[in-house]
C-alpha cells in the first residue's frame, strides 16, 4: 500500500512498510557500471572506394587507336547529264543528295577519330549509399536516419548548463583529512539555480560548482526535496546557460535518451547515449528510501553522472539521473522531469520545498487486485489497508483525506479529471499540485461515482 506519493513496498525488516510495491529493486548507489555500448559511429567514417573505383572506370571515353587513319572519304562528281534514256532528273538529284550525306558523315567520322570533337564526360548519378559515407568522411552533415548527428545535436543543446559539482566534508579521520566526492547538476534558471540529487550533497562542509566553460563558483544548499532524492543548489551569478526542459510524460519506451555528467569524477562533461528501457520503476536505495515512478534508461550512469541531465534527442531535459541497478548492465534509474519542477518553482520564488499530501493508504488497482477484491473497475486507486502492512483504518486521523470524508474502500479514479491509470498513478498527478491546492477527486463508493472535493496538506519530511 501506499501513502501519498509513494507506491507500496514490501518491507524486509518487517516493520512499517516502505510505500512502493510496484517492481521493488535492491538498488545501492555508486555501484561501478560496466563500459557504455559500442560507439557504431565509426561505422559511417570510412567510405566505400569500390564504387567509386567502379564508376571511374566506367566514365573514362574511348580513345582512338594511333594506327587507325583519320582521312575523310570524298564522294566523286556526278556525271553530266545526257539526253538518252535511262535515269531521269529525279534519279540524279537523288545520287547528288545521297553523295553530299555521305561525305559529311565521313567527315565528322574523321574528325571525331583525330579528337578535334570533343566527347561529353559521363558524370554517374550517386547512390545515398555510396555518398552517406563520403559525407561523414568529410565531417559533413548526416541524413535523417544517422542516429550520431540526433546525439551531437542534443549533446551541443544542454551541456552547456551541466555542472560538475564537488564538495567537501569533514571526516571522522583521526588526522582531519576531507573526504571529498564529484556530482553532477543541470542549471535550470539563469540566476544560479540548480537541480541536482540530495544524496551528491549530502554532508558537505563545502560546494564548488564547475561550468563546462570553466568558470566555478560557491554552492550552498537551498533545500532537499521530501519526497524524491532531490536537491536544489543555489550560486551567487546571473546570466548562466540554463537548460531547456522537456516533458517526461510523454516519453515512450525505446526513445533515444542520452546522459551528460562527470562520471567517477575523472571524465567531466561525458556524454552517454541509450534509450528509454522502461517507466514507472520503483527502486530502494541503500539508505530503504524508495523512490517510484522513475525512467529506467540503459544510457551508461556512473558514479559521478547522479544529478546529471537525462535529455531526449533535441537535448530538452527530461530526467535527473540518480541510480544504478547493483551487478547490472545497463540498468540505470532517472526521476522524471515532470516530478521535479514543481519544487523547481517554488526554489526561485523562494518557497520551502514541500509536497503535497492526502494522508491516505491505498493499492493501484491491477488485474490481480481486481479479481482479489471482486472489483468492477481496472484502474484507480484503492483505499485499503488490505495487504496487513498495517492495522487500522488507511485513512489517516487528522488528515486532508479524513476532513473530505475519504473512506476505507474507495476508489480514487481521477484527479481533476485526470484519470488514474497504469501510465498515470495517483502519486505521479499528485505532484503536480501544491500544498494548500483544492482538487477535486472523482471516487467510486459501493459502485456510486462522487466528486469528492480535497484541499492538499504538506507532506511530512519524516513520511518514508
């Protein structure tokens, strides 16, 4: 079951449970990934000779031979005409005109052989085949279907607003040394305010923020967010590149995606390519937080890229990379853009980072609880506290779903009119509200549709 905006989770403590139950990952940070995917790139720099030797070999006009003679036939006169029968005017008019053809024709024959006529050059029609190559060769524009020119592109768009960010922290070193470590961020607004993970700033005595240009500045912390591992960073400047952010709803499963950061630290400002592997994923970090609804990517995360940009072909920023699956090949975890920008709002108008909040337990609806619970619907929310992670009711006392009159049993099926679905799960709308905002839920009571009005609370920051 579920509180707020995280999905049930079975716990292995066997206390309280963790709120995602929805594909649950043992997912420890900073596990080493193995090389990114072959570059096919490399594919497109060498360009096929055999066509071309083939055409110059077939363009080449024939020479004439030294030993052939270039002389031209000269037809004789025709003869006098004579007053006796035989052929008549008719006859002779036609043998001159043929005689004339005839020694003109030789005549162009002769020349034609000497070279004093020029033969026009057969120029061949290239294939896209036989040119694509050539083209990159030359460090030319690729076509539409060269997926390298869509990587260029979108990596030329947003690395320019990626940071790497270095901090430093006292140890528990005897000698006093620092420990220091190396994330990454996406400076979303122009006057210094950045999007990066909570776990990259995480007891840091300093913040040094680096620009791929190569300016740096001094960062502090402006607030964590509550429910996801966010973090917003805040420097002293103005007119910084800022990244232009993409939606992450709309993204499909097998779309290009690639990812900008600082991977172990050493690489900084590296670009990885893959494409999106899956949605809604649920993980548990190594610290039990869960983390739901997040892009499942095979774009090579290294220790390093967590707080990075995830961004589509146009280079619009439509993740914030912050996992990697333990032992994996290819398994790395995003948080959606589209969970991240409201607390991105209320950071520049400097707000509190809050979420909102309803105050209930419940289980999105699949077939499997369906037929468990003899229910008519396939989506939506229920209210329940059915899986014995919990006694009581799963409305909790004194909170915005108890005031509206929420009860045991209801199925919560839209948001506003936003229905709630597989693709759409209540905690995922749910972010895109603010505390204090009225929404209006659409419920089914004992088969009865009602439109149940809910005016959303914060978020506790201890609500795991």
């Amino acid at each position: 079951m579920t509180e707020d905006s995280d999905q049930p989770t079975a716990n292995p403590d066997g206390g309280a449970d963790p709120l995602d139950e929805t594909q649950p990952v043992e997912v420890p940070r900073f596990t080493p990934t193995p090389d990114p995917r072959p570059d096919t790139r490399w594919a497109w720099s060498t360009p096929a000779s055999s066509s071309t030797a083939a055409w110059g070999a077939g363009a080449q006009p024939a020479s004439p031979s030294a030993s052939s003679p270039s002389r031209a036939w000269t037809p004789q006169p025709a003869p006098a005409a004579r007053h006796r029968s035989g052929a008549g005017i008719g006859t002779v008019v036609g043998v001159a005109l043929l005689a004339a053809v005839l020694a003109s024709g030789g005549t162009v024959f002769a020349l034609n052989a000497s070279g004093a006529i020029a033969q026009p050059t057969l120029v061949p029609v290239a294939s896209a085949a036989t040119t694509a190559p050539s083209i990159a060769a030359a460090g030319g524009t690729m076509g539409p279907n060269d997926g390298s020119s869509a990587v260029i592109a979108a990596a030329a768009n947003v690395s320019p607003s990626v940071v790497k960010i270095t901090l430093k922290g006292s140890s528990s070193d005897p000698f006093g040394s620092d420990q220091s470590g190396v994330g990454s961020g996406i400076i979303y607004d122009s006057n210094g305010w950045i999007l990066t993970n909570h776990h990259v700033v995480t007891g840091a005595g300093t913040i040094t923020v680096e620009l791929k240009d190569g300016r740096s500045f001094a960062g502090t912390v402006y607030g964590i967010d509550t429910l996801t591992d966010l973090a917003i960073v805040k420097v002293d400047a103005t007119g910084l590149p800022k990244a232009s952010l993409g939606s992450s709803d709309g993204l499909k499963v097998g779309q290009l995606v690639i990812a900008v950061g600082s991977p172990l630290g050493t690489y900084s400002f590296s670009v990885t390519s893959g494409i999106v592997s899956g949605k809604g994923r649920s993980i548990v970090t190594s610290n039990g937080t869960t983390i739901s609804n997040l892009i499942q990517t095979d774009a090579a995360i290294n220790p390093g890229n967590s707080g990075g940009p995830l961004a589509d072909g146009s280079g619009d920023v439509v993740g914030i990379n912050t996992a990697m699956a333990d032992g994996s090949n290819g398994i790395g975890f995003a948080i959606p853009i589209d969970i991240a920008k409201p607390i991105m709002a209320q950071a520049v108008k400097g707000e509190k980072l809050v979420r909102p909040w309803i105050g209930i337990r419940y289980e999105e609806i699949n077939q499997q609880l369906k037929q468990a619970n003899n229910l008519t619907l396939d989506n939506g929310a229920l209210i329940t506290n059915s899986d014995g992670g919990s006694s009581g009711s799963a409305v909790q006392s004194g909170s915005p779903a108890e005031t509206a009159g929420l009860k045991d049993g209801d199925i919560i099926t839209a948001i506003n009119g936003m229905p709630v679905d597989q693709e759409h799960p209540l905690n995922l709308l749910l972010v895109q509200f603010a505390p204090k905002d009225t929404v209006q839920l659409t419920v089914v009571r004992n088969g009865e549709t009602l439109t149940v009005p809910l005016t959303l609370g914060v978020r506790p920051e201890n609500l795991q």
